[in-house]
C-alpha cells in the first residue's frame, strides 16, 4: 500500500515587515540626512552666556558708613543716594583751614604795610640825602671863605678848624644817608618776594579748602547708573577705605552673548550673521540676534596666565574665540535676562 505523500501548500510571507522596514530605513535616512546636513551647513555651541555691563561702586574718601539708602537686588536709577559716610572729621579740618586761610589774609595786609612803609622810608632817604647834600655844599663853601679870611689873618686857626669839621661832619652824613638809602631799597624785593609768597599761600590755602569741599561731596555715594543693586558687603558703622568695591551695580537695560566657538568654527562668521539664542532657563522662549564682532585674540589670551607654547612639551589645544552677538527685540527679553545665564547658540553658515 503506497503511503501518499501529503504536501502542504508554502505559507506566504506577511509584507507588513517589509513595509515596516522601509519606513524604518526611510526615517532614520531622512532624519541621518538632517542631522549630516544640519552639522555640514550651522555651528552650534552650549559654550555661551548672557552678558551686562556691571559696576561696581567705590567710595573716593575712606570714613565710617553713616546710612546705607538701598538693600541687597534693589533696582536704583542713575544719580540715586546710595550711602552716606560721616563727614564730622572732614567738615573739622575745613573749619581750621579756614582758619588759617584767614590768618594768611592778615599775613598779607601786613606784608603790604610793611612794603608801604618801605617806600616811604625810601623817599625820605633820598630827601635826607639831598638835605645833606645841601649842607655839603654850604660846609665846603664856608670853608673855602674861612680859608680865605685865615690866609688874611682875619679869623683864628680854631675858627678854620671848626669849618673843616662842619665839611667832614657834613660829608659823614651825605655817606650815612646813602648807606640809609641803599639798605631800604634792598628791603624793597625782600619784602615784594615776601608779600608774593603770602598772595601764593593763599592761593595754594584756597585751592585746598575747594579741594575739601570736594571730599565732603564725596561722602554722598550716589548711583553712577540705573539697574540692580548687587549683594551687599557693607554696613552702617563700618569703615572703609577709598577704592574699596562696596557692591555692585548690574544693568538691566542692556544685555549682549558673548559665544565661545571653536577656532575650526568661525572661518565663515562675520558681523551681521543671524543667530539663534537658545536660554538653558527658558528652552521653549525662541530668541534671534546677530554677530556684532569677533575677538582679536582667543579667550586663553585673556587669561592671569597665558599659555605659552614655546615650551618642549606641547600639545595642541583647539582655542576658542569670543563672538559677540547682539539680541534682537531686547525689549521682550528683559523680564527674562540674566546676567551670567547659560546659553547656546546655532548660526547658520550657509
């Protein structure tokens, strides 16, 4: 008996994997093909943060703080009182300067007097001299007759002598009055260069007391701009020193990102190119802007301690330079900017 041989009909297979497959491969190569040439046509990095301009405030005069106006974040306006040192020690040496401007004044009135009688005493000198000039020539002229009448036996030996006299004593006053004359007109310069040097005293005196009212100025700290006050390091009864930071002042009106690219990335950037700003803080709030510039020297070169590579042991490094970009609409991002926010940044290069 012939055992029939049963033949089970081929089972077809299912096209669904197939179709599967094709979607799979067709999605993965379409979204391999965005990724490829997304990466061939942006540059793109996380190395990014938002930027201000911030200042500090510094006291130009040391003092003990008097009153602190402002608390830690609070917003200020430009030429706001901030802080108040205690002026009581700077408005005492105003008061002596004072003091001594005034006795410099009197200084002066006296060094003018004394020039004044200094003239004076100059011209009667020279009137003294003419005096004894005068009485020279009467002298000489009673000599000359007295010799006369001596030579004629008119007049004693005694009475010639006294007229000799007369004309010596005559000419030791004319000597005296001249010396008189030369010692006043030197006191003239002494004392115009004294008189000088009071009229410069108190120019300099002067000069010094605008100098203090200045200081005393100083005392009031007020805001050298608008924003947001920092955290606070100081407080009332504390004292200072002239050039020591107290806190600082961030401004919340200009913002700016600073991008760190690859030096590999940036060979196709330039000023104008549009940016997209992506905020760690806030990823779905979509933010455009532009280059403004580009570093002239790698951030390394910013660095206390600049590498140097001239050294047997170098290795490579890819630097990064600083790209600056501006943001666009600032105005609907302020609520939202930070100083020091992370970000990334893609820019198109195509």
């Amino acid at each position: 008996m012939e055992q029939q041989e049963t033949v089970q009909p081929q089972k077809k297979k299912s096209p669904i994997r197939f179709v599967i497959l094709a979607i799979v491969i067709i999605v993965g190569g379409y979204f391999g093909y965005t990724k490829v040439n997304f990466a061939l046509t942006h540059e793109a990095t996380d190395n990014a943060q938002v930027e201000t301009q911030i200042t500090p405030v510094l006291p130009r005069v040391s003092g003990y703080v008097k009153s602190i106006a402002v608390k830690d974040y609070d917003s200020v306006k430009s030429g706001e009182l901030l802080l108040e040192l205690d002026d009581a020690e700077l408005q005492t040496q105003l008061l002596e300067m004072e003091a001594d401007l005034r006795q410099t004044e009197v200084d002066i009135v006296n060094a003018r007097a004394s020039l004044n009688n200094a003239t004076v005493s100059l011209k009667v000198n020279r009137g003294n001299i003419d005096l004894n000039k005068v009485r020279l020539q009467k002298a000489i002229a009673d000599l000359q007759r007295d010799q006369n009448l001596y030579n004629d036996q008119a007049i004693t030996k005694k009475q010639l002598d006294d007229s000799k006299f007369n004309v010596e004593t005559a000419q030791k006053q004319v000597d005296n009055s001249n010396n008189d004359l030369t010692a006043a007109d030197s006191r003239i310069p002494v004392l115009q260069a004294a008189l000088q040097k009071a009229e410069a005293g108190i120019a300099i005196k002067k000069a010094k007391i605008e100098q203090q009212k200045l200081k005393i100025t100083y005392t009031k700290i007020f805001a050298p701009q608008a924003g947001k006050i920092g955290k606070k390091t100081i407080s009332e009864g504390q004292y200072v020193q002239a050039g020591t930071p107290l806190f600082s002042i961030v401004n919340d009106t200009t913002y700016w990102i600073v991008a760190n690219f690859k030096e590999t990335q940036i060979r196709k950037f330039h000023p104008g190119m549009e940016v997209d700003i992506e905020l760690d803080a806030f990823p779905d709030t979509k933010i455009t802007g532009t280059i403004e510039s580009l570093s002239e020297a790698t951030g390394a070169k910013f660095s206390l301690l600049p590498p140097d590579n001239s050294s047997g042991n170098f290795v490579k490094v890819t630097q990064r330079v600083p790209v600056k970009i501006a943001i666009s609409n600032i105005n609907n991002y302020k609520n939202i900017l930070r100083a020091g926010l992370s970000a990334g940044i893609t820019i198109s290069t195509k």
